[in-house]
C-alpha cells in the first residue's frame, strides 16, 4: 500500500483498531499507525496533513 491508497488504508485500521474513534485520533498516531500496518511500504516522508486529514475522512465513512 501506498500513501494515495486512502480507502484501503482506512480499511485496515477499522481491522486493526476496531475500537477506535477515527475523530479522536491525532495525525501523529495515525500516521504511525498506518506506517505499521501490514502491507504498507510507502516513503513516510510523502505523508502530508491533506493526506491524513483524507485517511481520517475515508475511516470515518468506513465505520458509519
């Protein structure tokens, strides 16, 4: 996976933090989050705020 793979990524946090609030989560954690999800293998220094900010919103809409 890779940074721009936004909607898979939100699927596997809502796999791997099923409990979790995406809205209560910050940007550093979620960025280290996906940086540990399996499969992701993208440069963490191509990661900006619009693109978490775009993680966050896809999570979200996957656990409505």
């Amino acid at each position: 996976m890779k940074w721009t793979d936004i909607n898979d990524i939100a699927i596997e946090l809502t796999e791997a933090h099923p409990d979790t609030d995406p809205l209560k989560i910050n940007f550093v954690d979620l960025r280290n989050w996906v940086l540990g999800l399996p499969g992701f293998s993208d440069d963490p220094k191509h990661c900006g705020e619009k693109i978490l900010e775009a993680i966050q919103q896809a999570w979200i809409d996957e656990v409505a």
